[in-house]
C-alpha cells in the first residue's frame, strides 16, 4: 500500500487548502477562468481496444488501488 495515501498531516493541510474552493466538473468549453484561477483539464482517453479499460482497471485493483 502506498504510505502517502494515509498520511494524515497531508490529508488535513489539503482539506484546510481546499476549504474556500469551488470544484467544477464540466466541459472545458464552458469554462471562463479569470486570472489566478486554476485549471485541470484532463484530456478524454481512447482505449487501444475494447478490453483495454477492464485490463487497466483490473491491474489497479489487484495493486491495492494504490497507483
């Protein structure tokens, strides 16, 4: 298992910086950031195949969801 997941002193401090966020999911073409805003945009996976997700999924399963 992956140490850094359980760490507690990490979970508090990205609470306590997450505290005054707005996280929004949606399509990157509506958004309007302003200045100082962050933005992650996560681009849209093609799988190689139409087993490829389940393999990958399956593999994180069996690492203990861990990475």
């Amino acid at each position: 298992m992956n140490p850094n997941i359980l760490d507690k002193d990490n979970i508090l401090a990205c609470s306590k910086a997450l505290q005054n966020a707005e996280i929004i999911y949606q399509d990157f073409s509506n958004i309007s950031p302003k200045p100082k805003d962050f933005v992650d945009i996560d681009p849209p996976y093609q799988p190689i195949n139409k087993y490829f997700i389940y393999k990958i999924y399956k593999a994180w399963l069996y690492r203990g969801r861990s990475g």
